[in-house]
C-alpha cells in the first residue's frame, strides 16, 4: 500500500470489529475492569525513551488494544511512518517532505532528501548556532556600544513563538538566570511595549524568529523593534547588526529587512512552524541553556522518534496514544482531550500542544480531497495541576462530558522543598484514582451524608485518564515529551487520512486581515464591499477613531 493510500476509514475490517467490540466494552465500568483483572495495572503500560506510560484507567481491553493496532495497520501507519523517515513529500498539498525528525538526528546518521544530505545540513546550522549562543552567553557578542548582550527578545508567533516560549518556560530550571528572555508575538502593541519597557537597548538582542519572513505580527513588531532599537542606540542604522540577528527560510527578505545573512540561521520547508522548536527556530532556547543542553533536547526528541520508528504496536507510545485518542473521538464520541501537566514549569505546554494537535489535525478532507464522514481532531486544552483542580475538574468529574485526560509527572522534582513534591503527586495519582473509580451512592450514603446531598456527591467515575510518569524535567525528557505528542498526531492523522502537515485554515487569517487593514486607516471613505455587519463595523471603528 502506498502512503496515504488507505480506502474510506469506515470500511476498514478492523473498523467494522471495533464498533462491534465497542457495543460490548462500553458496557463496562473501570472499577468492574479492575476488579476482573488484578494485573491489568501492571499489563496496560509501556515505556520508551525515559517516559512511562500508564494506559490501564483506560476504558479499553487488550482486545481493544489489539484492535486498534490491526486499525492502525489497516491505515498504513507503518507505511506512512516509513515513508516520512525516508522524506517522501507525505506533505502531499504543500508537495513537501516531512522531516522534523531529521532534525535531532546525530551527526553521524544520513539522510538524503530530494538529493541533499540533511542531516548534513542541520548539523552545520546546529554548529553555527552553538558557537553564535556561546559568544552571546559568554559576553563576547557586544552590542553596539559596546555592551554585553543581558536581555535576548524572540520576535515571532505561532510555531515560531510557541515552541520557544514553551521551551524557556520547561527548562528555565537550567538558563542563564543573569539574562532576561521575552517573547514578543502579538500584533497588539501592548505585547512589545510591555516586553521592552524595562530592557536596555545598549544590551538587547532580537531575534526575528519567521519561516518566511513576510508574517504580518512578526515583521511589524520587527520594525517596531528596529526603531526601539536605533532610538535607544543613537539612530546609527549600523546599530541593527549587533542587536538583530535573524532565523528563517527566506534570506532575501532578512537582507531586505537589513540584516546580515551572517546572522542568519536558516532552516528547511521540510520543517513546519509547529514542528519546528528544535530548529534555529529554538536558537532562544539553545542561548538560555547553553548548546549542550539543546544537545540533550535532540537526544530526548531523537530517542522518541527511534522508539517510535522500533517499537512494536502494542508497545509504542506515540502508537497507544494516538488510537486511544481515535478511540475516544470515533467510538465515544469525545470532542476534547485534557493534557495536564504537574509541574509548574510546564505551564506553556498546553499551549504549544494547542497547536501542534489542532493545527495538524484540525482537518475535514482526506489526503484525496473528501470530506470526511467521521470525526478528526479533538480540542486539546489544560493547565498545570494542581491549579486546574480548583477549576475546571469539577467538569471532568461530574459533567456530563467524557474528557480524556493525560496526566503528566515526574518523580524528582526540579525544586525539592520540603512535602511538596510528594503532596504534589498525591494529586497526580488521587485524581486518576477518583476519575476512573469514582464513589457510589452507598459509598456516599455511609460516609453519613444527608439522603437529598447523596446524588450531588456522586462521582460516576469510568472516566479515562493516561498517565504519563518521568524521572526529572530536563531537556531530555522535554525533548521525548514533545516528540511523543507529535508522533501521536501523526498516528491521529494517518488513521484519518488527512494531512496533518499543511494549515490552509492559518494561512487564510494571513491574508483576510490585510484589505480590512487598508480599509481602517485610508483617508477616503472605504468600499462597502463587504457584507452589512463588516461594513458596519469598519465605519463604526473609523468614526471612533475619527
Ligand atoms: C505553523 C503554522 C504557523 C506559523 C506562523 C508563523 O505550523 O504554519 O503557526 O508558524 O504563522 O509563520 P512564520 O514563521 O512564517 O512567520
């Protein structure tokens, strides 16, 4: 079978078996599952890459398991999952290869792609950048007047913001804490007026951090920074070369913009925006951590991706993960997916997996062209717990919703201090306890609770919850983290036949908002070319501003 080939999803056998199992495992309650199986807490885990998997408060069995790896099957994830490794344009409306898992290739690997060695080429750029960082880090890189560079501001937004802001944020345990990072994304000018106010030009490093260099936020917020800077350093346009430095595909418009292409970093379209943190795209990243560090962030993706490449069905992480979230959507019909991280520094991570899984599988046509007749991707959303348990898990427990959830942990913590880190997997381990288990109504009752309060302190539990247990947030386990989650998406994305690797719904807003620009600030009175609300609301804004 040809990558992407696979016929209409409901039509596959493993489908058909699927429902039918479906009829009868729907029928079971996770504390009945458990209670039938002693072992089943020890069976339904896996584990690769420093990261360990518990999937038994799942509500599955090993048929389901073994089902949904005939199903993964039937859809070519093998195929297609060889077909990426190789660089095959998988990408097939953008006619693309796609390799992010190029990028933590080591050195000594190979891998040509429409003719180029790649690992070759990243390497060269990782080397680039590891000796571009260290002159920053060790204050040889001096500003214009001389000053060594404390305060770097990535300027960039979507794949080119998140996955950085996400990075600093998780291993900001292991950064240069004498210098200051920002991350500048929002075309609303409060966001680099709030970043800047307190830095020192004279000290200031921006890097323009965008694929192709011609993004609307990005670049306006680059000249805002450019005329920030040359007010702050004397107005001399030779200023711009020691505190610009730039990362994209596309070197004449970092030329154009007046940057030096010495100061560039480049990357590949083989890499999409939101696969691309462990590209230049991370040179943020690579200068609070030091290039050793960056170093041990490949290795965490690179071990993931081996892991997922090697490792059996049944076995694999970004496999079990990926149809069990196939599972929920298509057979319970969930439309969202918890990721809750307990640990304070992963606090951006929900939201870089906003993107990541809702860009990739945000889709409603196959690789062919049809609409789909079943579902795609869920909403991913979440917060770090335990916060998120004095909000919205109320939800989670007793809404009438199924929200899967993954709950993410560590055994060391980054800052051990006193119970805390025990109190806080407590948390962890409770609340996968109570979503699956939950408490009856007898339960409730001989806990002495009034009758007419019993049924508001019931928890019907058999809700799902993977949990997802490491040894320590360093870069590594950052790195097979991220890498698990992409891997899962593509699984996602191959068993619904969509192009998890293109984002026509994004480029879209990139051009929508231009007209409407030119409309709101021209002299004469705008066309009403528009439909009567959008009309109406130009002239509205206009006479406001009037
Ligand atoms: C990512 C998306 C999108 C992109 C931004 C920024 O997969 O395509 O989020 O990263 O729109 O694009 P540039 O890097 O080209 O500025």
């Amino acid at each position: 079978m040809s990558a992407g080939a696979a016929g209409p999803l409901r039509e596959a056998p493993a489908w058909g078996r699927l429902q039918a199992h479906f009829a009868e495992v729907r029928k079971h309650h996770l504390r009945d599952l458990f209670a039938e199986d002693k072992a089943r807490g020890e069976r339904l885990v896996a584990d690769g890459a420093g990261l360990f998997l518990d999937f038994s408060k799942n509500r599955v069995t090993d048929e389901t398991v073994m089902l949904l790896g005939e199903l993964a099957r039937e859809r070519g994830v093998e195929e297609r999952r060889e077909a990426m490794f190789r660089g095959e344009h998988i990408n097939v409306s953008e006619d693309r290869a796609v390799l992010h898992v190029a990028l933590r290739m080591p050195r000594e690997r190979s891998l040509i792609a429409d003719g180029v060695d790649v690992v070759k080429e990243v390497h060269e750029t990782l080397d680039r950048m590891g000796a571009f960082c260290e002159r920053v880090r060790d204050g040889e890189w001096r500003g214009h007047t001389g000053k060594a560079i404390r305060n770097v501001v990535n300027i960039g937004i979507g794949g080119s913001d998140l996955g950085p802001v996400m990075a600093y944020e998780a291993l900001r345990h292991y950064s240069r804490r004498e210098m200051t990072f920002r991350f500048v994304s929002n075309i609303d000018g409060t966001d680099f007026v709030e970043a800047t106010r307190d830095l020192d030009p004279q000290e200031t490093l921006f890097i323009v951090s965008s694929k192709t260099f011609t993004t609307l936020e990005t670049m306006t917020n680059a000249r805002s920074a450019r005329d920030w800077s040359l007010a702050g350093l004397g107005g001399e346009e030779e200023a711009v070369a020691k505190h610009f430095v730039a990362v994209s595909t596309n070197a004449d418009a970092v030329t154009e913009f007046g940057i030096d292409t010495d100061n560039m970093f480049g990357f590949w379209d083989w890499v999409g925006g939101r696969y691309s943190m462990d590209s230049a795209i991370g040179l943020s990243t690579m200068i609070a951590v030091g290039p050793d560090r960056f170093g041990e962030l490949l290795a965490g993706f690179h071990a993931m991706d081996e892991h997922f490449r090697t490792a059996p069905f049944e076995a694999n992480l970004p496999v079990i993960l990926g149809l069990l979230t196939v599972w929920y959507v298509e057979f319970f019909g969930t439309r969202t997916q918890a990721v809750l991280p307990y640990d304070q520094y992963l606090k951006r991570f929900p939201a870089y997996l906003q993107q990541l899984t809702m860009e990739s599988n945000g889709k409603h046509v196959t690789l062919a062209g049809d609409r789909v007749d079943y579902a795609t991707g869920p909403v991913y959303w979440g917060e770090p717990g335990t916060n998120g348990q004095h909000s919205f898990y109320q939800l989670i427990h007793q809404g009438t919703e199924i929200i899967p959830a993954d709950f993410i942990g560590f055994t060391h913590p980054l800052n051990p201090l006193g119970e805390h880190h025990d109190l806080l997997t407590a948390n962890v381990f409770a609340q996968t306890e109570a979503l699956a288990f939950g408490k009856t109504a007898e339960q409730v009752a001989a806990e002495g609770t009034p009758d007419q309060l019993v049924p508001h302190r019931v928890f019907e539990g058999n809700r799902p919850s993977n949990t997802l247990l490491l040894e320590q947030l360093t870069p590594y386990a950052l790195g097979s983290l991220v890498a698990l989650y992409e891997h899962s998406v593509f699984v996602q994305g191959t068993v619904w036949s969509i192009n998890s690797f293109d984002q026509w719904g994004v480029e879209l807003g990139k051009v929508l908002a231009k007209k409407v620009a030119s409309q709101l600030g021209s002299d004469t009175e705008p066309a009403q070319d528009h439909d009567s609300s959008t009309n109406a609301l130009i002239g509205r804004y206009r006479a406001a501003r009037r």
